[in-house]
C-alpha cells in the first residue's frame, strides 16, 4: 500500500480483514462501501494514511490451486468495482501468481545447482 510517496507492507492474519477473509475462504470479495462490512479492519486506514472506501480482492493461486496470496485493488475513481474490473482483477492476479511461482521454481533451480 501506498503511504504519501513510500510503500507500507501490511500484513495480517489470515481471516482477519477483508483480505484475510479471501485468504482463508478463497473466494473473490467485492465491497462497495468498506466501512459498512463487517470483515473492515480499521486499522489499515492508520496504516496505510488514507481512508479505504470500496474493495475488490482476490485470493492467488498457484497451479496447484493453493492460496499463496491475496490481489486487493482498492479505492476506485469514480464508482465502486464491477464486474469488469473484478475480470480484470481475475486476470492480472492469475498472471501475478504464476510470476511468483516461476520465480519460486527458479530459486529452487539454482539452489539445487549450488548444493551439486
């Protein structure tokens, strides 16, 4: 997440938030108005240094169907998400996922080159 010009990580635990949320159930959220849902940890708006409005969030997968992740886009322009941003989140996620998991492999690759 954003913080004036630097980047925050924040991290919670799984079923925790919104985000967390999606990584222990694996289903897609799509929120219109954050601080409504019950799942909306407020703390992430300290965090972060901004209000969060509305939320689409996704769990990422690996091939094996394993939740290694969770893609969160937040705070639209203008509107709330829709469908077609949350195709797009679907999207950009999948292709997220398999870069982690190519990166993954790879390590592996030349670790295992560095033990022979």
């Amino acid at each position: 997440m954003v913080k004036g010009t630097g980047l925050v990580e924040i991290r919670l635990p799984i079923g925790t938030g919104i985000s967390g949320t999606v990584a222990k159930t694996g289903r897609t959220i799509n929120v219109k108005d954050a601080s409504r849902d019950k799942r909306f940890y407020s703390a992430i708006d300290a965090k972060s240094g901004f209000p969060y409005k509305n939320d689409a969030c996704r769990p990422m997968r690996n091939r094996n169907g394993i939740i290694i992740g969770v893609f969160q886009i937040i705070n639209k322009k203008r509107g709330v998400f829709n469908r077609d941003d949350e195709f797009f989140l679907d999207a950009f996620s999948e292709h997220a996922s398999l870069a982690i998991e190519n990166t993954r492999l790879y390590q592996a690759d030349l670790e295992h080159a560095r033990v022979e």
